[in-house]
C-alpha cells in the first residue's frame, strides 16, 4: 500500500480549507486521528496450527458524534490505509449531516484462503480485541470490502457475549433477522444512483442513452450496475480482480449479475465465480476498462486506480467515485486540467453509511422501519445534500471534491466552534485583533 495515501488523503482538507473560514482549532483537530489501536488476533486454525493475524481501529474524530465506519478484511489492510479511510469518513458524515464522527476498522488477511470456522473465529477475535474501544455511543463498525451481514452478526454477537447483554446498535449491516436495516445491503449503490440521477445530466447531451463503465463487481459494483440498467443507462463494461468484459451494445446485467450470484453457495460468504467466464463478451483488463469512450465512469474497487500512469488516457465525460479514494493526488490534477469532473467519494458513495444511521436508530428504537420508507428517507438525504454540494462547487468555481470538503467544515466547524474556541477565551481573533 502507498504509504502516503494517508498524506494525500489530508492534502484535500488542506485544499478545501482556503475556501471557508475555519479556526485554527479545527484545522489543528484533524490533523491526525483521535486514537489508533493496533492489535494482535490468535485464531486456531482448522488445522491445530494457532495463526496470529493483525488488527486496527482508528478513531478520528467525534467532535461530531459516536465515531463510525467500516471493517475491511484485505491482504492490504496498514495502518496508513485504515488512517486514511477513517478520516475520510469523518467527512463523508458531515456531508451527510448524521450524527457521527469517523472511524474505520479492519484486519490484514486474505479472507477467501479460511474456511468458515477460521473466518468466524476471527471474526470474533476481532471484537475480543477491540471490545472496550467501541459501543453504540463510542464506535460503530460496519462492512466494508470483503465483510458482510454475516461477518457483522458474528461481531455484534460476540459483543452482546462479553457485554452480556443484546447490543444491536454496537454494529449496523447486520442480517436483518438480527436487527439489521432493509435497504441496507443495496444501499451505497442506491446512494451513487441518487446521486448520479441528479449530477449526470448536468455533463451529458439528453436525449441519448447514457453509457458508463464500472470497474469491480463486489456488492457496489453489481448493485449499482443492475440500478443503472433497470434504469436505461447502457452499461458497456464491468470487472472484476481477474479482468473485465464489453460489449459495444451494452451487457445485459441481470444475466451477469445472476451468473456471480449463482456461483456462491447459499452458506458461502464469498462469490468464486468471474464475470470472465461468461460467453459471448470480449475480455478487456481493469487498466482499458478505465479508458474506455464513455460518458461516466465509476470506479468501485480499490483506492489507487486511476493514476499518473493512466490519467491522461481517461475519455469519461465524468468520474463517479463508488469506491473510497481510487483517484491519486497527481492524478486528479491531470483530471482537472483535462477538465474530467470527478463526484467524490465522500458524497458519491455514502449511501452506506446513510443507511447504517437508520439501521442505528431503528435499534435504540426498537421500532422497524419499511424498505420503501428507508429507499425513500435515502434518496431525499442524497438528493439535498447533492444539491448542495453542487451550489458550493459552482457558486466558488471550485472542483465538487472541494466543494464536498467545503460543505463537512462548515459542519465540523460549528460542533468545534461550540465548545469554545480561541476567540471565545481570549477575545482576540486569528489576526491578534480584539473582538
Ligand atoms: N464501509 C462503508 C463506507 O465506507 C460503510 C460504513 C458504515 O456503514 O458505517 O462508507
């Protein structure tokens, strides 16, 4: 992993900070993370064999709320990853105005090399690890890339074991059996969908069919595809880690979409099968998926995928964040000089975390909530909030990352501003005059 993503990553606050008036307080507060924790987790493997695998959990910042985020399960997982991940969720709530600060979680492992036991045992041996760290009003955890609702029910039961109590609101993306949220499965591809509805006809011609090209297929990726196809969008090409496929008519996304689902057994936590071995699509790498003649292109894997390396081949009237950070600091300065609007992550993709507010709530409240009602509180926050990022970007000229940014200050700074501030307790403004 870069080690600088996490530099970068701060880079864009700094970027975004000469356009709104913020203390020095709140600057000094985001610069690095409220608290990292790092640890080991033994799991007896299937074999005998005891494997210790390595864990974190940053939390970094609650000015605004209970920290919340994701766990990730990856071969890549570092400290500087998780670092910049937790940070960026951090603004992706103030975006989304839920009352939450920023975390995120995860564990360096290959996921698809253990066996069920394993991945339950570890999964377990996470939230031993990390207990007294989170809880309904500290931290919330959440999935992320390679865990899901099963993975979450694992870890809030072993929460509710340790706490001996049931604690539904220690996790959202639960199963819902588990009181876990409608809608919350589909909800971060429902969230790009909304906020593509209302950005995309702002940077394409009406009147054709809108073609776009999504790079992964995980629950995102495939999600989002079937939204955009149900909703007539032609979607020209979709990957996968072994490579991708496209067709100059457009794939036909629930074939593809049922195809993945079908190689993953009932009791299976992860799909085996690859978009690749469908018939009758030409074959195309993740690297010409990227610079594909399209007019969105969404990439919705990993971070670092579009890069100096291939930012100047990029034809895509305009880029669409689904993943976290997949655009590099050099790279969006290729974009922005070849005039390629990128809608950011921190609003593009928080349809999750949208919906893992809901699925909290509905657990303090004991009260559950319809899908229609959860669809429909979604789109009405994705939309206002879209809206108002883009009257920031376009009333200060300012690129729609900055502009998000923008927008997260304002709200991180009136929660900082709240407790006092320099001014408050000396009288004295940033400029040393008396107020
Ligand atoms: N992992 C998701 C994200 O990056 C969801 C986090 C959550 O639901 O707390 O936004």
């Amino acid at each position: 992993m870069n080690d600088s993503l996490f530099q970068d990553a701060k880079q864009q606050l700094n970027d975004a900070a000469k356009y709104v008036s913020i203390s020095d307080d709140t600057i000094e507060r985001l610069k690095e993370p409220k608290s990292r924790l790092i640890v080991s987790i033994p799991v007896r493997m299937d074999n005998g064999e005891l494997k210790v695998f390595k864990g974190y959990r940053v939390r970094y910042d609650d000015t605004r709320g209970p920290t919340k985020g994701g766990i990730r399960f990856h071969p890549n997982v570092s400290i500087d990853e998780v670092d910049s991940l937790a940070f960026w969720m951090t603004f992706k709530c103030a975006v989304l105005k839920l009352p939450f600060g920023g975390a995120k979680g995860g564990i360096t492992v290959d996921p698809k090399k253990l066996t069920r036991f394993e991945l339950d045992r570890l999964s377990r041996g996470y939230i031993n690890a990390i207990a007294d760290f989170i809880g309904p009003d500290v931290d919330i955890p959440a999935p992320d890339m390679y865990t899901n609702p099963m993975i979450m029910g694992w870890m809030m039961d072993q929460y509710s074991i340790i706490q001996r109590k049931i604690v539904p609101a220690v996790i959202t993306g639960k199963p819902v059996s588990m009181g876990g949220s409608l809608g919350r499965k589909t909800a971060t591809a429902m969230g790009v969908f909304f906020v593509m509805q209302s950005l995309i006809p702002k940077f394409t011609k009406s009147g054709k069919k809108i073609t776009v090209a999504i790079q992964g297929f995980g629950n995102v990726g495939s999600n989002l595809a079937d939204l955009l196809y149900q909703a007539g969008y032609q979607v020209m090409a979709v990957s996968d880690e072994t490579g991708g496929i496209y067709s100059a008519m457009g794939l036909d996304i629930p074939y593809i979409k049922g195809f993945k689902e079908s190689t993953r057994d009932l009791k299976e936590v992860y799909a085996k099968g690859s978009v690749r071995e469908l018939m009758g699509y030409e074959h195309i790498s993740n690297d010409d998926l990227l610079k594909l003649d399209v007019d969105v292109l969404v990439p919705a894997a990993l971070e670092n995928q579009i890069t100096c390396e291939n930012a100047a081949d990029i034809r895509a009237k305009v880029i669409v964040e689904a993943a976290n950070g997949p655009i590099t600091r050099e790279a969006e300065k290729v974009l922005e000089q070849r005039g390629i609007p990128v809608v950011p992550d921190i609003l593009a993709n928080a349809g999750g975390v949208t919906v893992s507010y809901f699925e909290w709530v509905q657990n303090r409240m004991g009260h559950y909530w319809s899908e229609e009602k959860i669809h429909g509180l979604l789109k009405e926050k994705m939309t206002e909030e879209t809206r108002m990022m883009w009257d920031i970007a376009t009333s200060k000229n300012i690129p729609m990352r900055t502009a998000a940014y923008v927008h997260a200050l304002n709200r991180i700074e009136q929660a900082v501003n709240a407790r006092g501030t320099k001014v408050y307790y000396t009288g004295v403004d940033k400029k040393g005059e008396d107020v």
